[in-house]
C-alpha cells in the first residue's frame, strides 16, 4: 500500500520525536547513576575535614564509606528482581526517591550515627535505582542506537570516579563538606519529575509479583561479607582473623545461595543465565576492569596529596583530563566492539591498562605530577574506558527483557565488588608506602609495587579476552521497545 506524502511527514516526525524520548531518557538515567557512582569517590576527599567537623574517631570514618558499599553492593541483585517483577520505572522511581531523601539527611547530620545510618539508606536507594536504570537502556535502545547508549552508561561508570574526586575537593574547598551530599537533591528532583513523563509504567510478564526472599536474603549476606572483608583487608592486612572470617563467610553463603537458587521455583538469579558465556565473561571483565580503575584513582589520590603534597582540590583538577580519556576510551570501544566485536576490544583496552601501570611503576618520590603521573594515567584511562563499555556490552546485548533487571544487577555488582577488591589488593601490596608518614624518598617502593602488580594482571586479562569473551560482533535487535 503507498503511502502519500502527507502520510510519511507524519511518520517521519513521530519516529523522531521517539528517537528525541529515547535519549532523553538516556539522559536522565545516567544523570541518576553518575549520583549513584559519584557518592563512591566524592565523600573520600571530603573525609579529614567530616572527621574534623562532626569528631568521627577512625572506626567511625570507616564506615562511613562501608555502610554505603555494603548496602549497595549486597542488595543489588534484590533491586534489580525487584525491577522484573514490579515494574522497572517504579522501583527506579523507589530507589531514587530513598537516595535523593538519605542525601539530605547526610548533609544535615550532626554525628557519626545519623551519618552513617544515612548513607546505608543511600546505598538502599541506589542498589534499587542502579540496576532498574540500565535495565530500561537495554529495554529502550534496540538496533544500532544500543552499542552508543551503552557506552555513554559505561562512560559515567569510568568518568565518575575522576569527577568524583574533582567535585569532592571543589565542595570541601569552597561551599562545605555538606553539598558532596546536597547535590544530590536538585538532581534527583529533576529526575524523579522530568522521567514518568518520558518512560511509561507496567511490569515484566513473567512472575510479576514473586520474588524469591531467601534468596535474596542469602546473596545480601554473602556479597556483603565479601565487601566487609575486602575492605577490612585494605585496612587491616589479609591475615587479619575478622577479615578471613568474613571472607570465608561470604564464600560459604555464596555455596547456599547457589543451593536455594537451585531448588526455588522462581529463583532470583536463573543459575542458566549466570552460566551464559556472554554474561560470566562480561561480568569479570566488568569486575577486572572496576578493580583496575579503583586502584589507579586511590594509588594517584595518596601519590599526589601525601608525597607530592597537592591540595585536594589541585589533585581532582588533575584527574579531570581522565575522566575525558576515560570518555574517550569508551566512545572508541564503542566503535571497535561494533565493528571488530568484544575481544579485541577488551584485549587492546587492558594491554593500554597494563602499559599505563608499568609507566606508573616510575613514579618518582620527587616528582612533577604533569610529566610523571599523567600519561601513565591518560593511557590506563583509554584502555579502562574500552573494557567497561565491552564489558556492558557483551552482557546486556544477549538478554531477554524479563530478566534486563536480573542482569543489570550483576553487571553492577562486579562492579562494586571489583572496585572493592582493587583498592583491598593495591593497599595490600602499598602498604610500606601507604603506612609511612611523613612519607620520604623511599616510600614510592610501595606504589611501584602495585601498579606492577596491576600491570600484570591487566596483561592476563587480556591474554584471557582471546578466548573468554565470545567471537564476533554481539548481535543487535530491532525488537519493539518493551514495557518497563
């Protein structure tokens, strides 16, 4: 049947104004996980002068960080089931309206308790918020127009963390320590009024109102054990009695864990998927790459401010230029995944990894942070920001619309707990520099060491990309765009 012209101006201009919706949504989603990704690095910059303020002993401190990871990390793959069976849009919704409400109140507190209680109720949000946003990227974007979304979300997991330190010394310098948490509320406002106009509501089909609670039980336990001990081992070593324990604990949760899922009627992560090449490749990848980046920003952070004796507020201005490399290196692993597929990809973007690190295993004692520490940093960003993207990627692009949310969930939990185990790994290793104050000319040994040690295992990573990630393109749907 011919169409008169009249007709397809019509057409035309509906498929543009759902192509202009689509990015729109977009945008508004990562608006809400560059706050999730932000509040990991930004409140580090601002932690002397909050102990100062509000008189936090070091345990107190701690955990001011540790309540936020662990939540965060342990009930992610609730809120992304969660997403599935209730409604994607809602439980976003949920989940941002609990972030953007703790962060108030973690501006407004006036002592360690309601601090950390506070950021707890951050990472409950944002364990909701996380995996239902990139579950309606994947729902949303079909065709060509997926590859580049899911690089702009994988950019704004990578960029974050510089950002996070830049705005984390701009606050503490100029306003107060407070607004690393004020900001949030002005966004998640914006947010929460501007996405029901845009994302329509409805829930998956499948199984809409179950969800398998001891399960979900059982994973929070286990990955926040691993999360506690990680961190616990950065602080206090990996002999440490409580760290093994809680290590050890979280390994045997993650055995009963795999044992409930088994025998459930509607498990909360479905083991065949978990065993889908495409989703264990992507997820360590995810988790190697989330370790290395972690790593390279605490390591520069002490480099910078305890041996060269910057500012907080010079060191984020200095890692700004890798949160553009970090953008850059996605957009290019972007191209490349599209063209050449997933694993030369990952293998190019870790060999840039594993060469950044070795150039910053020179870094020098007396050094000048232009020459000596930001290219080796510039190229490991390039590289890193090629893995997140292939890593998404390969992922989400082999997942079936009712389980979008189950799989977000893991993606962001190798996430979390790769940053976690990165940063435990390197401080480990770092120790006899990290450990040293004042620190002298020979405290850098620790620092070469574990970039060293990064070097390495970016470069088994990459050997290992040959052969875990699948060959060739992933393939790329046209679907219609799914309820959410």
């Amino acid at each position: 049947m011919n169409q008169t012209p009249h007709a397809r101006y019509h057409l035309a201009a509906a498929d543009g104004q759902r192509t202009s919706r689509r990015w729109l949504v977009l945008v508004l989603l990562c608006l809400a996980q560059f706050m999730v990704i932000l509040d990991v690095t930004v409140v580090n910059v601002a932690l002397p002068v909050i102990a100062d303020r509000l008189d936090l002993d070091r345990t107190a401190l701690t955990w001011v960080i540790t309540a936020y990871t662990l939540c965060f990390g342990g009930l992610m793959l609730l809120g992304g089931r969660m997403a599935d069976a209730l409604g994607r849009r809602r439980v976003f919704l949920a989940g941002l309206a609990v972030f953007t409400l703790a962060s108030l109140v973690s501006g407004l507190a006036g002592d360690a308790a309601m601090l950390v209680a506070a950021r707890a109720a951050q990472g409950i949000g944002a364990a909701m918020l996380s995996p239902a946003a990139l579950s309606i990227v994947t729902t949303t974007f079909h065709g060509p127009d997926r590859n580049p979304a899911l690089g702009v979300w994988a950019a704004i997991g990578g960029a974050g963390a510089a950002i996070g330190v830049l705005l984390g010394g701009v606050f503490t310098a100029g306003p107060g320590w407070e607004w690393v948490f004020f900001i949030n509320v002005p966004v998640g406002i914006l947010v929460a009024v501007t996405l029901p106009m845009v994302v329509p509501s409805g829930r998956s089909t499948r199984h809409a109102t179950q969800i398998d609670v001891p399960g979900a039980v059982t994973a929070a336990l286990a990955v926040g054990s691993l999360i506690y001990g990680l961190v616990r081992a950065g602080d206090t070593g990996w002999g440490d009695t409580v760290t093994l324990l809680a290590l050890a604990a979280g390994v045997v949760l993650l055995v009963v864990f795999v044992l409930i899922e088994r025998v459930t009627m509607v498990p909360l992560v479905r083991l065949a998927v978990l065993a889908r090449r495409p989703v264990a490749a992507g997820n360590l990848v995810m988790l190697t790459a989330s370790g290395l980046l972690l790593a390279h920003f605490f390591l520069g952070s002490q480099y910078l401010q305890h041996v060269l004796g910057l500012s907080a507020l010079s060191t984020g201005l200095l890692f700004l230029p890798a949160a553009l490399v970090i953008g850059l290196g996605t957009h290019l692993g972007v191209r490349i995944v599209g063209r050449f597929g997933g694993r030369p990809a990952a293998a190019a973007g870790f060999l840039l990894a594993a060469i950044g690190a070795l150039l910053l295993a020179q870094l020098p004692a007396d050094g000048n942070a232009l020459v000596h520490f930001l290219p080796g940093f510039a190229i490991s960003g390039l590289g890193l920001g090629a893995t997140f993207v292939t890593a998404t990627i390969t992922v989400m692009a082999h997942v079936d619309p009712h389980d979008a949310g189950m799989v977000s969930a893991l993606i962001n939990t190798g996430h979390e707990l790769g940053a976690t185990l990165g940063i435990a790994f390197v401080s480990t290793i770092a120790a006899a520099s990290l450990d040293t104050m004042p620190m002298g000319p020979a405290s850098v040994t620790g620092f070469g060491a574990a970039f060293t040690a990064a070097a390495v295992t970016a470069v088994i990573m990459a050997t290992a990309a040959g052969w875990l990630i699948p060959a060739g393109r992933p393939p790329a749907t046209d679907g219609p765009v799914f309820a959410h």
